[in-house]
C-alpha cells in the first residue's frame, strides 16, 4: 500500500497491489491515533522497519553499563505491544515499511503486510529503499513543475490584473471591475468586495445582511489580516445564520480602519469518509503494581465504517492562499502607484490653484481703474454728443452696460479669492438687521418692489461678519432676482436650532434648478440654461460654498418646479453661563 498522511495527521490509502489474501483497504482512511506523533518522528528518522513475524516473542536486551540503549536506527528491534496487536489484528503476520520523505517531511509510507510469516533480506531492502526514494524524488520535481506552471500562470494574470487596476481612480472602482477573475484566481465560488457600507458580490455568496454579520464577526473574533476555513459553516453557521454558500471562507482585510475587506466564499462540500473501522479512540487499561496505567487499544474490526462530514467546504489548497497572498500584494503594490500618483497631481493642482487665485486676485485689482476709465470715457462721449440719435445711444449704453458686467465680474472674482486667503474671526452675529437690510437693498436692485419678504426667527450664528454678510447677500439677491417674473414672488427666510447647528432656509417661488445642473451648482462661472434671461456671471454661489466652508458650516438646497430653498448650516454660538 501506498499510505499518504493528511494534514490533520490520519491517513489514507491511495494505491495499493494485493495477491487476493488480504482485503482491500484502497480509498480507506485511517485516524490519526493508528500512527501517532512519535511514531511519525521516528520514521523520519529510521526510514525502513521490517517486522518478519509479529508473533514472534520479544527478547529483552541487557545492558553491561546499566544505561538505556537506544534502539532508533536498529533494525532488528521489537514492535511495540500495541502496533503488534494492531497488526494482528488486521489479519497479517509480518510487516514491512518504508517511510516517504519529500520537502524533509514525511509524506507517507510504502507499507507492505503478509498474511503468511515472511522475511525480506537486507539487499531486497535496500533496493526497495533506493526505489522508494527514486519515486520520492520524481514526484518532488513533479509537483515543483507543476508548482512553477502554476506560479508562472498566476503571474500573467496578476500582470492582467495590475494593468487593469491602474485604469481606475479608486481601489473600490479597481476590484468591483476585476471582481470576476479576483474570485477565479483562488478557486473561490463567490466573492464580496467590502468598502464602508458598500457590498459588491460575484458568483454565489451569503444575503447583505449574513455577509455584515461575517464582517461584524472577524472584527471582533480575528487579529490576522488573512482568515482561513474550510469549516465555518460548521464552526459558525448557527450563531451567524449560515447557508451552505458559506461553508468555506477567506477573509482579507485590505485596510481594518476604512472597513475595506475582500471574503471569498466556496460552497458546503458533501463529503463521506469510509474509514477501516470505527475510527474512534478505543481506551484500554493495564495495571501492574497496583499502577493503573491507561493506553490506546488497537481496533479489532477493519470494516469498512463511513462518517458523512456536514459544515464543510472543499479544504483551500496552499496555492489558493497564495493567490490570496498575491492578490494581497497587488492591491498594497497598486495602492501605493495610486498614492504617489495622486500626491503629485494633488501637488501640481495646488500650486496651479495658488497661482490662479494670485493672477485672479492681481488681474480683478489692477483692471478696476481701466473699467472705471472707459466708463467715463464713454459716459463723457454720450454727453458730448448733439442730438445723438437712439441708435447711437444703445450702442453707447450697450457699452457701458458690459463695462459694467465686467466689473462686477472682476468684484466677485476679487471676492472669491478674499474668501479662501482672507483670516476669519469667528464671533457670535446677531443676523436680522443684516438680512433686512440685504433684502430692501436686493428689491430696489432687481426692481422687484412686489417681492413679498417674510422673515421669521433669525438666531445668531458663530461665523465671520464680513463673510457672513457675503453669504447672505448672494442667497438673498438670487431670491429676489430669481422669483421677479412670478405674478406675486414670495421669499421665506428662517433660522432654525437644530442641536450644535443653527440652519437658515431662504426659499423662494422662482424659476427652480433644473436636476440636470445639480452636480455643478457651486461650480464658478455655472449658470442654469433657464437662468440666461436674468443678469449674472456664475460666481456667487461658488463664493457661498467657499465661504461656508471656511466657517465650518455649509450649503444645500433643495428645489423643484415650484422654486427653489438654499439651506445654510452655521456653527451654533457656545453661550457661557455665569
């Protein structure tokens, strides 16, 4: 028989030739108490033990100095109670055995048993060693080409995989578009890609809530960033609520603190067992000296007995953690290209910004005093001329109208630019006089005196006086300027306590913001298709978003057909009480 150890130390019989005296015990698994610990070190150590006659009595050995004598690598030496018994009991009566050592481990053994009493000489032996170690040999450079094969395959598709990755901007984005061939490559059924509270799935996986509660489980039950089962069904189905989709897993945590986990799932794997006898412990006890001493009693019955095996997976090879390890060191590889590439462009757009708010800041400056003298230039040459006909006058206004676009234009860049550099001071701010002011001043400049204004509770805010006065005054005059055509425009201004926050609304019943422009609403220089009609350049609210940044604070806003309400956050005033 050819007789490979598993990994739990049982064994198992994979090949075998008989001569039709003894039974078959090919495909027979054997516990690991047959052949324990110690008696694995020890055939690793004497690689051929030859048993002519089981039955044969022993003979004690005397020694002359009075010490133990070591018996490891003798050949002719007794077998031990218990595996002569073993022995006899499997209906042979002698035994012949060569250890198989590959990698310096041992990998099973040559085992040979007689029915008859047989002897086999020193020279069958060790031609029958040599052969054995051949074998041995052959199947070691077998099993590393087929290791390298399979090393130089993975390496093309982690190639594959590492071009692709680098496609995309985000980690999320990189395995949710490879998640496929990230499943394939360890063999896995399914897998679940985690981020925060996103869960991506391919293949066949456990539900959402069975894969939050495994996430929710290896925080707490594991430290090591690589988790290996092929029994957790079985360990764990009834407290997590497990399915036989669940019956192996691999767990890899990407990164612990951004909740970035990768969990590979293969099915449950009905597995029947046929051992060569109940392959349960069988405890004898022997007593001598009144010393009862306890021991493993050989099994007396080699029928075939099956144990059908629930709660497991297909057992994950060690090649199918390596490529979890690979697929590891693809991830931290391109990660960190992602990192340095970001960092520079992140570098190069911050000093780009810097200049551009420099040359924004110098260009709005100095090219007020110009403005002002083509104003006046071309106010003098209207007042100049005698009886100008009306075509002349339009194109004269037409000019100072757009002089005047440009300044302001140039103002709120100027105003844009202060509001990202300029030093804030926080202080609490009363707002109603402020708001009332703002919205007298925004009816006059829109000619809107119909606007009805309803303000309501103004409560004070922390923010920047200055600051919040620009804020105000963009939200206010979009308002005004925005609901000017309805037959009875209406704004509504309130301030609400909403915990550490106050939270201004200021709604109107103007034209509405169109969904298809939400995603560049506090964008500079965007304005709304529906908006050309009304004066304006796009900066204002940029300023608003800019602004409320910088105070902690920010702004939202909700709209639809019927109008349009800016939501402002400020930081609540922290009051000390005397």
């Amino acid at each position: 028989m050819v007789y490979k150890f598993m990994n739990d130390g049982s064994g198992k019989v994979i090949a075998e030739k008989t001569n039709n005296h003894l039974e078959s015990y090919k495909g027979l698994h054997y516990p690991e108490h047959d052949i324990p610990r110690q008696a694995r070190e020890l055939y690793k150590k004497k690689r051929k033990r030859i048993f002519s006659d089981v039955y044969s009595e022993p003979v004690r050995l005397l020694s002359r100095s009075q010490k133990n004598i070591d018996l490891t690598f003798v050949a002719s030496r007794a077998m031990s109670p218990i595996h002569g018994q073993y022995i006899k009991n499997s209906g042979a009566s002698s035994s012949f055995s060569i250890s198989i050592i590959i990698d310096d481990k041992l990998w099973g053994l040559v085992t040979c048993q007689n029915s008859e009493v047989k002897h086999i000489d020193l020279e069958d032996r060790v031609q029958a060693g040599i052969f054995t170690v051949l074998a041995s040999n052959a199947y070691s450079s077998f099993k590393s080409k087929k290791e390298l094969e399979y090393r130089i395959d993975l390496n093309e598709k982690l190639n594959t995989l590492k071009s692709e990755f680098l496609k995309h901007s985000t980690l999320f984005e990189s395995l949710d578009s490879n998640k496929s061939e990230l499943r394939l490559m360890p063999k896995a059924d399914g897998l679940a890609i985690i981020s925060d509270n996103e869960i991506v799935t391919n293949g066949v996986t456990a539900d959402r809530e069975t894969i939050e509660n495994i996430v929710n489980w290896a925080y707490q039950n594991t430290s090591d960033n690589i988790f290996v089962s092929n029994s957790f069904l079985r360990d764990y189905g009834t407290e997590l609520g497990l399915n036989t989709d669940t019956a192996g897993i691999i767990i890899y945590f990407v990164e612990r603190s951004k909740k970035e986990i990768l969990i590979w799932f293969r099915k449950e794997f009905d597995e029947h067992i046929n051992w060569a006898g109940n392959p349960e412990k069988n405890i004898g006890v022997t007593s001598k000296d009144g010393i009862e001493t306890q021991f493993v009693s050989p099994r007396t019955s080699f029928q075939i007995f099956t144990e059908n095996i629930r709660g497991n997976s297909k057992r994950w090879s060690s090649q199918n953690v390596i490529a979890v390890h690979l697929i590891r060191d693809l991830i931290l590889e391109t990660s960190h290209k992602q990192y340095i590439t970001i960092k520079k462009l992140n570098d190069q757009l911050k000093k780009v910004n810097e200049e551009l708010d420099s040359f924004s800041y110098t260009i709005s400056h100095d090219l007020g005093t110009p403005l002002t003298v083509m104003k006046l230039n071309a106010q003098m040459l209207l007042n100049s001329l005698t009886n100008p006909s009306d075509k002349e006058k339009n194109k004269i206004n037409s000019i100072i109208g757009e002089i005047d676009n440009m300044a302001e234009m140039m103002q709120n860049v100027l105003q844009l630019s202060r509001a990202k550099h300029s030093e804030i001071q926080l202080e609490t701010i009363e707002t109603n006089l402020t708001i009332q002011k703002i919205t007298e001043n925004a009816k006059i400049t829109y000619d809107s005196q119909k606007s009805m204004v309803v303000i309501k509770e103004c409560p004070e805010v922390l923010a920047d006086k200055t600051m919040l006065h620009q804020v105000f005054l963009n939200i206010i005059n979009n308002a005004v300027k925005y609901s000017s055509d309805q037959e009875q425009p209406v704004i509504e201004i309130e301030g609400t306590e909403s915990g550490d926050q106050i939270i201004y609304r200021i709604k109107d019943n103007g034209i509405g913001i169109p969904e298809e422009n939400k995603h560049k609403m506090f964008k500079i220089f965007n304005r709304m298709d529906n908006a050309k009609k009304f004066k304006g350049n796009g900066v204002g609210l940029s300023i608003v978003h800019r602004i409320m940044n910088r105070l902690g604070g920010n702004v939202d806003y909700e709209s639809n057909k019927d109008g349009t309400c800016f939501i402002l956050t400020f930081q609540k005033p922290k009051f000390v009480k005397l």
